[in-house]
C-alpha cells in the first residue's frame, strides 16, 4: 500500500522504505538517519524526481512513489502477462523498446503493457520460432539478449511521424480534450473558444480528476490531441511532452515546442521538455501540459487571469502551428 505523502521532517517506517527504494537506486541518502526525512533524503528524491521526468517538489506522492516502485523491476524479474489493471514498470518499457528498436511495434514507450505491447511480443515471439503466448519469460528474454544486436531504431517513432505526414495539415476536424486544472477554468474556456473558432471539436474538462482520470476520458473521447493547462513546479513556463529514454512523442513535441514558442513573448525564458508524469504517459494520443506559473506563485496567478484572453489566443495559435506547420526536413 503506498504512504501518503512524504516530504522534509517526517519519519518511521514508510520514510525508511522510501530511503531503502531511492538507496538502491543509487541516490544517496546515508546522511540522514534512517527513518528521517531530512536534507538528504529530500536532495535524492528531487534528483529521483528529475531523471524521471517527474515534477520536481522534493516530495514523495503518489507519482514519485509509482516512479520508484515500477523502477525497481529490471526485465526478468518477473513473468510478464496481460492482465487488469495493466503491469507497470520498468522491465516493461525495455521490454517495448528492444521490440521496437527489432521493428516489431509495441507502440509508446511508456512502461504499461497494453493490448499493443502484447500484440507486438506475440508477433516477435512468432518470428523467433517460440510459442507465440504474449507472455515474456525467461526464454522470450533470452530470445531478445539473442536478436538484440538487429536494433536499429524505434518503429514506434517511425510510425507515429508517418501518422503526423500523412494527416491532413490542418486544425479544423481535429479533436482536442482540454484539461483546466483549478484556478485555469477561465483559460480552458478561452482556448476551448478558440479551438472551436479554428473549427477544431474541442471539450473543455474543469472536473478536477486525477491524471488517471482525465487520461481515460481523453481516451475515450478518441482525441487528436490533449491539452492540460496548470501551475508546475518551476519558476518558469513549460510546455511539456511525452518522452522516456530514447523516445519521445513526435505529435506532443511539435504541438508543445510551436506553443512555448508563442508563449515567449508573454512568458519569457520558458522552455519545452521532455517528461513522463502521469497524464503524458497515458494518454493514447499526442498530449501536451502546459505548466503557465510556479505553483503557489499568487501574483504570477493574478498576471495570468488579467492576461487569460492573449495567453489563450498565444496558446490556440501554438497548437494550429504545431499541427499544420510543414518541418524543414519533410516534404
């Protein structure tokens, strides 16, 4: 069961299996006494937290102790398998990219073994002349060991920049799930109003759900293209994307570098990067969150509501670029 959250100047036994966790990562904690959260402990979950791809707060919630109990499997830990809910963890997302990198699709690599991934082992499992069950064993992980010389690259990448060729250049008909986490509500209805105006068919999403949550609704909705505008944990804005280990979401990294771009004027020295948060990590379409304040920054807040009409146009703008801007290096 997961603790709640942890952060400087707790202690016991859930602070002493996180340190445990993060030790054997090879994040050093052994400045604090064991079962105390202090100054060292905080230092390696921000560093955790970082090369994850994670908000970086220090604090130990529910995604950084997700992040630290799915990196603590290594591929032939455990059988891998369909099941519900879905396994998570890092065996699965090496597991996708040794698939992906031998040209069999397992799609994103995300760390979740769906129905894709599965269908992809089967068919890797098939070529190899094993038993084509979908479950990744100590044979199919010798199998992989065996062909892994063959990689070359990730097909899933591949695929996902002969989607985005091949869509037709334009917003208008696109489907866009707008998420405005609390205190954004005004700005999700400008940029929602926005989208609309471009002929976009877009729904606004002010529910206040988890990443889970919205991710499934956005799912569901069979969306081109999620939205999520909030507060992060940088002083700073940021556009984010998709992105683990080699690879990174094409579609969610055009949208979000087009929208930092012309939010630059508004919001000057932001950046667009690469993470793997909850919201990012699951939803099947190309996702962007853009972190407009630093969280509990009140006077950032106020500039934002008073400037909600040009950060939406900046914002709409960004994701027509984004989707219908032709790249230099194609065609």
């Amino acid at each position: 069961m997961r603790p709640a959250d942890l952060a400087r100047g707790d202690s016991g036994e859930a602070v002493r299996d996180l340190q445990q966790r993060i030790g054997a990562l090879g994040f050093d904690v052994s400045h604090d006494e064991p079962g105390r959260f202090d100054d060292a402990t905080e230092s390696a979950v921000r560093a955790f937290q970082a090369a994850r791809g994670l908000a970086v707060d220090g604090i130990c919630g529910r995604h950084t102790w997700a992040a630290l109990v799915e990196s603590g499997f290594s591929l032939g830990d455990r059988m891998l398998y369909a099941r519900r809910p879905m396994l998570r963890g890092d065996d699965v997302a090496d597991v996708q990219r040794r698939l992906n990198a031998l040209g069999f699709d397992a799609g994103r690599e995300d760390g979740i073994l769906g129905d894709q991934t599965i269908g992809a082992l089967t068919e890797f499992q098939r070529n190899v002349g094993l038993a084509s069950d979908g479950i990744c064993g100590s044979t199919t992980v010798a199998a992989l060991d065996r062909v892994g010389a063959m990689a070359a690259g990730s097909v899933a990448s591949v695929r996902e920049r002969e989607e985005i060729r091949r869509s037709p250049r334009q917003l208008g008909g696109r489907r866009v799930y707008v998420l405005a986490t609390l205190g954004f509500e005004a700005l999700g209805d400008a940029v929602t109003r926005g989208l609309l105006a471009a002929s976009a068919d877009a729904v606004l999403d002010t529910s206040g759900g988890d990443d889970s949550a919205v991710a499934a609704a956005a799912n569901r909705f069979e969306a081109d293209l999620c939205l999520a505008l909030g507060s992060g944990s940088a002083d700073e804005c940021r556009c984010c994307y998709f992105s683990s280990g080699a690879f990174r979401s094409e579609g969610g990294y055009r949208v979000a570098a087009a929208v930092q771009e012309e939010l630059t004027s508004l919001f000057p020295g932001g950046s667009a990067c690469g993470r793997s948060h909850g919201l990012l990590r699951e939803t099947r379409m190309a996702a962007v969150v853009c972190e407009l304040v630093e969280r509990g920054d009140v006077e950032a807040m106020r500039g934002l509501v008073a400037r909600a009409g040009d950060v939406g146009r900046a914002i709409v703008h960004g994701v027509r670029r984004g989707i219908e801007d032709v790249p230099s290096d194609e065609p």
